[in-house]
C-alpha cells in the first residue's frame, strides 16, 4: 500500500485569494515544490485533496477547475513532483445541499485511499483551514498538520491556550 500526502490546494499549494479558478491568479506557496520534493524522495505519492466551492456559487466552471488543475499538475512536473491525482469537491452546503465529499467530511479522502491503495494510517494531510484537518481526523490519518501564515485564533489553539492558562506552562515555546 501507498503513503500518501495530501495536500489541501488553496493556502497550501498556492496563496488563497479565494475562489482561484485562472492561471493568471494562481501563485504558488513558497517552498511547496521542495515540501513535495522531499516526500516523494520518502516514498510518498502526493494527492490533491480541495473544495471547491465557487463551482456551486457560479463563480466558475467545473471545466475552470479542470483547466487550472491540469496547469498546476504540469508545472510540479517540470519541477520534478508527479501528482498522482486531484479529487475536488464542487458543492457548498447552502447551494447544493450536504455531501460527504466536502470537507471537512471524509469522503474525498476515503476515496483516493481505495483508488489509490492508499494506508491511511500511515499518510499526512497537510490544510489551512480546521476542515482539514478534521477531515483528515475523521479519515484515520495520524498526522494532519494546519498550515497557515496568517495569525488566526483555532480550536487547536484555544485549546493550547487553555492549557497553558490552567497549567501556567507555555507549550507555544514563547
């Protein structure tokens, strides 16, 4: 079986503008291309996971999407990284209703791991938002890292603020 990493596309992959759906919008994360690099050398395949939301709010095309992503799988190529496969989820709750795709539900996940002979338990989901990582959570990943640059208040954090709080002990390393 496969280990994988997965990667979450907008605010890991490329900066989250919201809703990218054009080249011309796309720009990719500093050191996304090393980051993949180094897990393939480790013997990870690296999939795709991503909601895409803008398909059901009408801000863009399925075929928009087919169109980036086929861009996006080109250029980690001609950077040396195959992406084995992208798996989107195109509804939103308030237009399209619930799905178990869309994270952070763990459908897409589920499904690369039958696709793909992926062992779960033995892969990474590396996202910027708490869907993703509950999604990865809910999936059996062990691993599931949120990645942010922004300064953002988080269930993870209240949490290890708490504990600091209560324990008077500062696990921030601050």
């Amino acid at each position: 079986m496969n280990r994988a990493l997965f990667l979450d596309r907008d605010g890991v992959i490329n900066i989250d503008k919201g809703h990218v759906h054009k080249v011309e919008d796309f720009e990719f994360c500093n050191g996304i291309f090393d980051l993949c690099r180094y897990f393939v050398e480790e013997n990870f395949v690296i999939v795709v996971i991503t909601n895409q939301a803008g398909i059901a709010k009408n801000f863009y095309k399925t075929s928009d999407f087919y169109k980036l992503d086929k861009w996006m799988v080109e250029q980690f190529e001609e950077d040396g990284v195959d992406i084995l496969r992208t798996y989107f989820c195109p509804h939103h709750p308030d237009f399209t209703g619930e799905c178990k795709c869309r994270k952070p539900n763990p459908g897409m996940l589920l499904s690369a791991s039958k696709d793909l002979n992926i062992d779960l338990s033995k892969s990474i989901f590396i996202g910027n938002k708490e869907s993703d990582i509950e999604a990865g959570i809910r999936a059996g990943i062990p691993l599931n890292i949120l990645f942010t640059s922004e300064d953002v208040e988080t269930k993870a954090t209240m949490t290890m603020n708490s504990l600091n709080k209560f324990k008077k002990i500062n696990f921030m390393g601050g």
